[in-house]
C-alpha cells in the first residue's frame, strides 16, 4: 500500500511538472496561476501546494528535468582529469543544442525559459534562480578553459573570464536566434561546426589573450 501511495505521488508530480511546461508555454510564466495548472493537470491547488511551495518552485522543477542532465555534462566535462577538455566541451555542447532542436520536453522548455518568461520584478524568484544557473554555467566553463590550458589545447595568456563570455555568448545565442526563427537555420546540422569555430577563435584571438 505504501509502495502504491508512493507511486501514485510520483505520477501525480510528474503529471503537474507536464501540466506546468504545456501551460506556462501556451500563457507564457507571469500570464500563468497556479489554478491554471492544477486545472490542466486536473488535480486541486491543494495537489501543487503539497508537491511545490509556489509557482517558482515549480518553474524551477519543470527546468529541472532538462537541466540536470546537462549539469550533469558540464560538471563532468570540467573534471581536471578530462584529457582532452576541449573535445568534451564541443560533443557537450553538440549534445545540448541537437537536444533543443529534437528532443519535445527539452525544446518546450527551452522555448519557454529564451521567449515566454516575461520578468518585470528584478528579485523574482525565478528570475533570480536563472542568474544563479547562469553563474555555474559560467563557472563550470572557466573550469574547462583552464583545464584546457593546462592540457596545452589553449594558450597559457588566455585570458580565461573574455573567453568564458565570449564562448557563452556563441552558445546562448545560437540558442536565442534558433528559437527566435527556427527555419533560418539548421542548428542540428551546424552546431558542431560553429562550436569547433568558437574554440578556434580562443586558440587564434589575440584580443582574447593577455
């Protein structure tokens, strides 16, 4: 029985976390109650309040489910002990962008979080819980930059923090314009390609150098 209850629990979770990315993606987040959601995911208020403490609780579970996988990738991939961080960097980065292009759940929530947060309140919660993600991003990249130097696949002037921008610049917004006009290009086919062109640009740049 308890096993039961459990997993009834679970699915019901799961069932609100899919309500949450069909809804905030229709409205967009700040056009979104939590009534909304309980009514698509056809469970009471009172269902969310025990799964999630408010709405940013739940935006941040729904994101969640697509962003630990690729933590998951980056935090790897910025172990001192990867030999060769760079070539990790680029199939982590492949992994990501083809994810957002074919993948159903990731591409929703993507979409949501590039063109349907509509953030008015410099402290929201979820907009503060997306800073904070950009900042371990950040930092995760710093991480393999410089484990990258040490490997000598960089050069040891590098100046690390230009290079973390300007890499996260190229990804984010290969990500921002695909979402923004998907037809324009194929970012599938052109995300290997333009990730190992952005590395080149660390290795060559001279204004990217101290």
């Amino acid at each position: 029985m308890a096993r039961s209850t459990k997993e009834e629990a679970l699915e019901t979770r799961a069932r609100i976390l899919d309500a949450a990315e069909q809804v905030f993606h229709e409205r967009g987040v700040s056009h979104t109650s939590l009534a909304d959601v309980a009514k698509a995911a056809d469970v009471t208020r009172g269902a969310i309040y025990w799964h999630f403490k408010n709405k940013s609780d739940l935006f941040d579970a729904m994101c969640e489910r697509v962003r630990l996988p690729m933590e998951a990738i980056m935090e790897e991939n910025a172990d001192q002990r990867v030999t060769d961080p760079l070539g990790e960097f680029i199939k982590g980065g492949v992994f990501v962008l083809k994810q957002a292009v074919t993948d159903p759940r990731c591409r929703k929530v993507f979409d949501i979080i590039f063109n349907k947060c509509e953030f008015v309140d410099h402290d929201d919660p979820i907009l503060v819980r997306q800073r904070e993600c950009h900042m371990q991003g950040m930092f995760r990249m710093e991480q393999i930059l410089n484990n990258a130097i040490s490997r000598g696949q960089l050069p040891p002037n590098l100046n690390v923090r230009r290079a973390c921008l300007m890499a996260h610049a190229v990804f984010s917004g290969l990500l921002t314009d695909w979402f923004f006009s998907p037809t324009s290009f194929d970012l599938a086919e052109e995300a290997e390609n333009l990730l190992t062109a952005a590395i080149h640009t660390l290795k060559t740049a001279p204004t990217l150098q101290n």
